[in-house]
C-alpha cells in the first residue's frame, strides 16, 4: 500500500484566498493565513462559521473552489503528498471505526501501513490509551463506549500516528474538565516532542489560551483576526470582545445554575 | 446517469490497479467471502430448487402433449446453467449482499469514518471496496455453480412427481446429460462472473457517494439494489449475444 512517511520534523500549512460556498452562500470566503511549522494554532469562531468546513479543506477532503492549501509549499491535493507527511484528524463526532474494537481502531494507522510487527503496535496502542486515561476498554467497540471515551479514542488514534500535522476538531468537547486539561497537554506534548504542527477547533476559552500560540477568530466565513492570544484579549473589535465575554458569561452562568 | 457510470468505471479500474495488495487484505476478502457465501447458501438452495421446480411446472404439461417429454431434462438443463441460475442468484445477490455493501459504505460516508481513513493515507478503494469485489466475484460464480445442479434437481423431482408430467428420474438426466455440456455451466459461471463486478460496483460505488444522515443511507440501498438488477438484465441481453457469437 503505501510507503511509511518520511520523516520530516514539521510542516507548514499556508491557506491562500480559499473560498468555499454551499447553495449560494459563502462558507469560506477568502481564507488567509500561515501556520508556522511546529506552532500551535487555534481558529475560534461561533457556531456555523465555517471552521470545520475550513479544516477538512487544509487536510484536502475537500477541495476549495477558489484558492488553494498549501502543505510545506506543495498543494494538499498533490497526489503523494500524504506518503512525505504523517498528518491526523480528529474529528468532532471521533469517526471511529465501528466495525473494530477500540485497539484496533488505535493501531489502524500502523497496522495498514505494516510500521511495525503486532506485538510493537499492541504495546504502542496500550501505551496510547492510557495516556488518553482508558484502561480496559480495548476490547469495547465504539458503540460501547460514551461520547467522551470515543473522543479520547480518537485521540488516541492520533497519537498513535506520531503526525507532523495534526488537525483537532473540538478536541475537549464532551470531556470533563480534568481530562480537557489533559488533552490539552498531550496538544502541548506533540509539540515539545515531535514538533508537530497543531490546528485546533474549539471553543472551549480556556484550552484556546492555555495552548495556542496564535489564534484565528473566524465569523461568517472570514478571518477576523490573527495573533496571539495576549493581542487577541487586547483586540478592541466588539465582535471579537463580544465572543470572548459572551463565554465568560457562561461560564458565570454555569456556575450560578451549579450554586442554586 | 452518465456521470455515475464514469465513477464507477473510474472506481472498477481503480480496484483492478490494486490487485497486486489484495494478497495483503486476505483476511477482508475471507470475512467478506463468508458473510456472502454463508448468509446466501440457504436462501440460494431454495430458490434454485422452486426455479427448477416451476420450470418443470410450466413445461412440462405442455411438452407431454406435444409428446416431447423426452427433451424435459435438457431443456431445463440448459435453460438453468445458461439463463436461470446465473440471472436470479445475481438477483438475490444484489438485494441480500449489495444492499449490505452499500448500506455498510453509505454509513461510514456519513459517519466521517472514510474521511477519517482518508486522512490517514489509508485508501478506501483498497481498504473498502478491493475486498468487497474480489469477495463477490469469487461467491457468486460458486453460488451459481452450487445452484445448477440444485435446480436440475427441483426440476427432476416436479417433473417424476407431477401426474400431468410423469418424467422419470432416468430419463430426465439421461436427456440432460446429451444436451448440456460444460462450456454452458461456463457460460453461466461466466455470465455470473460478469455480473457479480457490476453488483459490487454499483453498490460500493452507491455506499461511497452517500449524503445526509440515515434516509441517505436508506436511498443508497434502494438505488444500489434498483441498478444492480437493471444493468444485471441488461448485461445479460448483450453477454448472451456475445457468449452465443463465441461459441459459435
């Protein structure tokens, strides 16, 4: 099948005036933007504006109509391209396999590509599950488990991959606090020990802040803002402001519902 | 219309250029093998048995009257292996095992469990369907060549059975043997051959073009299905010619 990637320490991803519209109403409309290789980069934006549909384009499952998404200066689309370069999803509803159980959900990516004899992979999938905190569940399938369990799965899976690109679709949705704060982490530990290039989805504040290295605001389809996230706090457009104090104002508003 | 024919095409060559890994996916091809062969046997043996059985029915009375009862086994011999048998096990196949491909397919489409295969460089024409159609192009063929004798047999008994037909055992296959010779089972594993590829497909391709959520799924099926049976009729019009034009 195909040849285990090259490796090559990080990547790149450049978006270059992509533009994407469904029944007549722009999606995307003119996306820039560089992700330096080894950062990590958070797009923020409310709901239905676009930033899944713009992360399935910059891994390529689909094709922008204008513009173009550039991985290490070579187009998404360059046939060959995911032989040079390990890259992951995770995705928001986990897409896992459910005909496989979840060890061989995790060990997918090793096993098809034949990286390494079974034993290695099974050690490397044990290893991968217990960072994601799921002991004892390897032999579940997905349909076994909860929302939150099959996103550490999926996680997991990415993990396994060892991506120079990882793309995280709300990676900390459905999961508790504690274990949000460890996934966050393992974001920051694909970084430090890979170099991986990270883009995050989220709208979880604090995950945003607490990893980013520069964060994208995405409304109606464009990119309002850039920086990091000390520039974006300062940045005085109300519709960035009103995003940020709207999800602190939840946040208020969980805590007094938990209070009475 | 056309354009789906172009995918599918484009799929089918796609599949073919992968046979050199499907050593490799054995193990896909041998569960995809059973599910087909296992879930089918049952449901194959009846049908072959009441096709030889009906067949018997309806011509029988009439070559008796005619007294031509002793072309009974050969007729039915050969109508079974060149026509019968090939055409409706691909029937029963395409509802019971390419309704299945696409349903399965179509609902990994809209799972994202595709998109998540394609993210990890793991092809899905290689992963998915090489198996499915290699799986099928494998059964089929056999089911067929199991169904022949089992409705030369349903013939057999109707026509010793029935009063109005009164054909012995001995006769029957005697005639059959003189008429029917193995380039017509051929032909009718050839024919099924044919028709197993379109079958797998059709619905592969169907279960991979899947949108929405579960009446996605469910419009899949049934299209995948509805097709399958059409190109199988037509395919059979234009192989029979072919086959004849060969053979003479």
């Amino acid at each position: 099948m195909n040849e285990p990637a090259r490796q090559i320490q990080n990547v790149s991803v450049e978006a270059r005036g992509v533009r994407r519209s469904y029944h007549g109403q722009a999606v995307l409309d003119g996306i820039d933007f560089k992700v330096e290789p080894g950062e990590i980069f958070v797009i923020m934006g409310p709901s239905g504006s676009g930033k899944t549909v713009l992360l399935k384009h910059l891994i390529g499952l689909l094709k922008p109509e204008a513009g173009e998404i550039l991985i290490q200066g070579e187009s998404v689309n360059t046939p060959g391209l995911r032989d040079k370069y390990r890259m992951a999803m995770v995705f928001q509803s986990s897409a896992l396999l459910a005909s496989m159980n979840v060890s061989e959900n995790v060990g997918i990516y090793l096993t098809e590509h034949k990286l390494m004899p079974p034993r290695e992979i099974s050690k490397i999938v044990t290893e991968a599950l217990k960072t994601v905190g799921l002991v004892g569940v390897s032999d579940r399938f997905p349909s076994e488990l909860s929302g939150g369990m099959q996103k550490r799965v999926a996680i997991a899976r990415a993990l396994v991959i060892q991506p120079q690109l990882v793309l995280l679709d709300e990676p900390t949705a459905e999961l508790d606090p504690l274990m949000a704060v460890a996934i966050g982490e393992e974001i920051l530990k694909l970084k430090s020990n890979l170099h991986a290039t990270s883009i995050v989805v989220t709208h979880d504040r604090d995950l945003a802040f607490g990893v980013a290295d520069r964060i994208a605001m995405l409304v109606n389809g464009k990119i309002l803002f850039v920086g990091t996230p000390d520039e974006l706090r300062k940045n005085p457009d109300p519709k960035i402001q009103n995003f940020i104090f709207a999800e602190l104002l939840i946040r208020r508003y969980q805590t007094h519902e938990r209070i009475t | 219309m056309f354009r789906n024919i172009g995918e599918i095409m484009i799929m089918f060559v796609q599949t073919v250029r992968a046979l050199p890994l499907a050593w490799r996916h054995r193990r896909k091809v041998a569960v995809q093998f059973f599910e087909i062969g296992n879930s089918s046997l049952l449901m194959v043996c009846i049908l072959a048995l009441f096709i030889g059985g009906v067949v018997a029915l309806q011509t029988g009375p009439v070559l008796v009257e005619r007294g031509l009862s002793y072309v009974l086994g050969g007729m039915i011999g050969l109508s079974v292996c060149k026509e019968l048998a090939p055409v409706m096990m691909s029937i029963l196949i395409a509802g019971r095992v390419g309704s299945a491909m696409s349903a399965e397919l179509g609902s990994m489409r809209v799972y994202q469990e595709i998109d998540a295969l394609e993210t990890m460089n793991i092809n899905p024409i290689t992963y998915l369907v090489l198996p499915r159609l290699l799986a099928i192009a494998i059964a089929l063929p056999m089911l067929v060549l199991f169904s022949i004798p089992v409705a030369w047999m349903g013939g057999a008994v109707v026509a010793m059975a029935n009063h109005a037909i009164s054909v012995d055992f001995g006769s029957f296959f005697s005639d059959l043997r003189d008429v029917v010779e193995t380039k017509d089972i051929w032909n009718g594993i050839i024919k099924s051959f044919v028709f197993a590829l379109a079958i797998g497909s059709i619905s592969c391709h169907q279960g991979l073009i899947t949108l929405g959520g579960p009446r996605g799924i469910g419009r899949s099926v049934t299209k995948a299905v509805v097709n399958s049976i059409v190109v199988i009729l037509v395919l059979d019009y234009f192989l029979t010619r072919f086959l004849l034009m060969v053979q003479q």
